[in-house]
C-alpha cells in the first residue's frame, strides 16, 4: 500500500507570492490533516479535512487555506506569503477523524521564503 | 485541549531498555494517549496508542498508570535507528485534534 505523498518536496518562492501544496493520503483514508513545523514552534496543527469538509482549524491567519477533493486528495494554499511561511509542511491522513485513529504522515513540503 | 509534560531529553545505550515517561494530570476520561516519534528529515511516525490499559506492539510498549495521569513509554531493546524525537499526545476532546507538545529528544549510544 502506497503511503501518503507531498507533492514538491521542496519549495522556494519570494514575499507576496502564494503557494499550492499537494497532499494524497493513503488509499481508503477519508481524514486529511495538515501541520506546519518550525524550529521555533515546534509542530503546530493547521487544519483537518474529512470527506470535502473542514472539521478542524488550528490558530493561523485566513492567509491559510486548504481544501479536500472527492477523492480525498488535498491541497492547501497560502497567499501573501512572509517569511516566517518558511517551514516544513506536513500531511497525514487516517481512515477517520476519530481520537483512536492512528495518523499517518507524509515527509512534508519544505517551503522557503525568500 | 489537554497537555502532556515529557522531559526535554534522554540518553540511552543500545540494545538496554528505554523508558520514556509523560505526565497528562488533566486527561479527562475519553482521551486516548498516542506516541508518535520523529527521525532526523522525516515526517512522524505513529509509535503506539492505548485507553485505559497497556498495550503491547511490535515497536513498543505502553504502560498506562491506574490513574491514567501519566504514562511511559518502553523501547524494549533500543538501536540507533531508535534516536528521534518522541512525542506523547492526548487526543480528544470536542476536535480529536492532534496537539503536539515540545516531545522527548531520546539519543542512542553505541
């Protein structure tokens, strides 16, 4: 079984650019969750998506957005990009959003800003 | 969201037993414990996951005390392939999230 895949692994844009990020979770999984990781604040939740809908939203700025197709796939965008956007962005998805699910994760997008 | 106290670091000698404890004293009654762990450049990696009693996997143990206020994580026989990060997480509550403390930094020595 294939494992959940970040598409780039590696990105450079400049400020005020945006960026698209990709996420294909593991077959049959329905949750799509996404964290950023900085060395400064450590791994830090920024959304979930179940079956196309938002569940959970961590506390960053509307800058940061994301979706979830009908096939499960995510994306998620930030616009107006700053400096501090540079991080390491990961994905994991389960089969469900339930608190016993166990998360599986991608090896992340690693993002810098210029 | 409930919160987990781990110490910042850990030392241990391959192939010896690692205990890697977590204080959770404001667990409510439905949260579950999870353990994830980190490798240098890659994404986490789900270690174990229990309730109420212990759990036994094929890359750890989980011993949950009675009052499910703490808990600790056995490595039975460490390696250096054991050196990560390890985070202990409560997940429940109204969202279920995955909150993420400042974990265990667990070095191996050959």
């Amino acid at each position: 079984k294939a494992g959940v895949t970040q598409t780039p692994r590696y990105l450079i844009k400049t400020r005020g650019q945006q960026v698209t990020l990709s996420c294909s979770p593991i077959s049959g999984h329905r949750s799509v969750s996404w964290y950023q990781q900085t060395p400064g604040q450590g791994l830090q939740f920024l959304f979930e998506y179940f079956s196309e809908t938002q569940r959970n939203k961590g506390n960053f700025p509307g800058r940061f957005s994301g979706r979830q197709f009908s096939n499960s796939r995510s994306e998620m965008n930030v616009s107006t990009l700053e400096l501090g956007d540079s991080a390491l962005y990961l994905c994991a998805s389960s089969l469900d959003s339930g608190r016993e699910n166990i998360q599986y994760f991608g090896a992340g997008t690693r993002l810098s800003v210029l | 969201d409930a919160k987990t106290t781990q110490p910042n670091s850990m030392e241990s000698n391959e192939e010896e037993p690692v205990h890697l404890p977590c204080n959770h004293s404001t667990i409510s009654g439905t949260d579950y414990i999870h353990w994830y762990r980190q490798l240098p450049s890659q994404g986490p990696e789900y270690v174990i996951h229990g309730l109420t009693s212990n759990v036994n996997n094929r890359m750890a143990s989980l011993a949950i005390a009675e009052d499910r206020k703490s808990s600790t994580l056995i490595l039975h026989r460490a390696t250096l392939r054991d050196a990560a990060v390890y985070y202990c997480i409560l997940r429940g509550g109204a969202t279920n999230k995955l909150i993420f403390g400042t974990g265990t930094l667990l070095a191996v020595q050959p």
